[in-house]
C-alpha cells in the first residue's frame, strides 16, 4: 500500500497491550506500537507477541475504522530485530514498519529483502552515519518516509538534544526527504505537560519542511494538529493563487500584488491537500489537492 502523510505519529509501548486501544483513539493519524526502545531487554518476546495477537484482531475484518497501525521493530542487526521481522513476515502485518538505527540504505533492504517482507518502510534517521546517507537511504525502493531521532543522534553525536544543536540534522533530514519526495517527520517532545513548548518546536519544524511528528502522548495529538493545520488565512490565499492559475491557465499571473509562478502554486496545492486532512478546506477547486 502506499502510505498517507501523516501529520501525527503517536507511539505507545509494545509490552503495554493495555493503552493500544487508547492510543487508537486520540486521533492520531498513525499509531506506531514500540518493539523497540519503549520495551526493556527482558520483556522483547513478551511484546512482540502481544503486537502479534492484537495485529490479528485488528485484521479481523469486525474492528472499526482505525488510524494507520505502524510496528517500530528492534534493530534488524539484533536477535531481536531479526525475531521481529520474521514474526511480522509470517503472521498478520501491520500498515508499515519503522526501522531504528539505520546508517547505510543497503541495511533496510538487506533485512526486507531476507524475510519477503513487501510493507511501507520508515528508516528512523538517528546515527551519524544514517544522517551521512540519509537520501541513499530515502531512495530504497518501499521507504515512504524518513523519521528524524533526534535523541539517539543527540546521544552519539554528544549534543544537547534541543533546537539549535540539531537544526543542521534536522535540515539535513528534510533535504534528503525532498530529494526523493517522501515526508519527513520529526522526533517527539518530551515534554507532554507544558504544552507550549511542543507548540513551539512543531511551529518551527513544520517552517522548516517537516510533514508531521511523532508523539509519545495522546495529549499531544490535538497541539500538533492545530499547528500542522494551515490557518484559515493560509487556505484563503491557498484558494485564491490556485483559482488564478486555473485562470491563467498555465500562464504568469498577480495575486494580492505579488507575481503567481509554479512554485508558489505548487505550495499553495500542498497547504489544501494539508488543509483538507484538518478539514478546513471549503469550496476547493477540483484538483487542488494534487
């Protein structure tokens, strides 16, 4: 299948069976269950069992309309991240997969391509080696989005995990996404108390290019999609450059006092297609959202 954009990937522990179900229920656009870093050393095959008997369920045919179910599974150099794949290749599957610690691209299809796996793909970009070849990485053939780990890169890299130590990686994140026109989403906010933080840092990241980003809490859901959402002064002028281009029909054209070319009508296209995913789009013209 291929994948939507997401604005929100929402994780939850893969060992707490418990909170799948709230978790599919705070609106997120995607929910990712952690095989991962989310689950201690001991308690790997407990988890990913529990994933597989919910996946089963959740493929039943009888559940309801559900957000997309990704598995963020172990580091495929692992035991457990080889156990992970090989559970997901012959049992029930999840929308996509998210693979940690990728440095080189011919690791992602070195381990799909072992155990037959055909999912959508999501390399978490979190070592310095995967940031070196993060557009080889985006270029693997499945991979339809790159997810920006800011903490584990923050860890090898010996910087402080905050905006300006990262800003050059989260740069190089988008170009590589842009380069092979995925999305690229950003790592979670820590902090799920103080709201206006995680308003800040989503502000500053959707500015920078990013589709979406990940969350570890459902309180963060509706923050991040009010600031992902473009304003409704946004879909105006969205509206308005895409109806004068139609009129124009492919010519040069003024808007409000400014010259309309093709990159200003494509951006505007993309604030209605996100426009449309928040809902806020009314009267769009046929196409818009392409």
């Amino acid at each position: 299948m291929n994948l939507p954009t997401f604005r929100s990937i929402l994780f939850v522990p893969g060992d707490r069976p418990d909170r799948y179900e709230k978790a599919l229920a705070a609106d997120a656009d995607a929910v990712c269950i952690d095989l991962e870093d989310a689950v201690a050393e001991a308690r790997k095959a407990e988890a990913r069992e529990a994933v597989m008997g919910f996946l089963q369920g959740s493929r039943s045919g009888d559940s309801p309309r559900r957000p997309c179910l990704v598995v963020r599974i172990n580091d495929p150099a692992t035991d457990a991240g080889c156990y992970d794949l090989r559970a997901i290749a012959d049992g029930p599957q999840p929308d996509a997969v998210m693979v940690p610690m990728v440095r080189r691209a011919v690791e992602v299809a070195a381990a799909l391509e072992k155990t037959g796996i055909r999912l959508p793909v999501l390399p978490l970009i979190e070592t310095a080696g995967g940031l070196d070849n993060a557009v080889g990485i985006g270029a693997v053939t499945g991979v339809e989005g790159l997810v920006f780990g800011g903490f584990d890169l923050a860890l090898e890299l010996g910087a402080d995990p905050v905006w300006e130590p990262l800003l050059y990686a989260r740069s190089r994140v988008v170009h590589a996404a842009a380069m092979n026109r995925v999305p690229a989403y950003d790592m979670p906010s820590r902090d799920f108390r103080e709201m206006s933080v995680l308003r800040e840092e989503a502000r500053r990241t959707r500015s920078l290019g990013f589709a979406g980003k990940t969350a570890i809490h459902p309180a963060q859901i509706p923050v991040i999609h009010e600031v992902y959402a473009p304003s409704r002064e946004e879909v105006e002028r969205a509206l308005a450059i895409v109806e004068a281009d139609r009129g124009a029909e492919g010519g040069a054209v003024g808007v409000a006092g400014r010259m309309v070319d093709r990159p200003v009508v494509e951006a505007a296209r993309r604030v209605l297609e996100r426009a449309g995913k928040a809902g806020r789009v009314d009267g769009e013209p046929d196409g818009a959202g392409g």
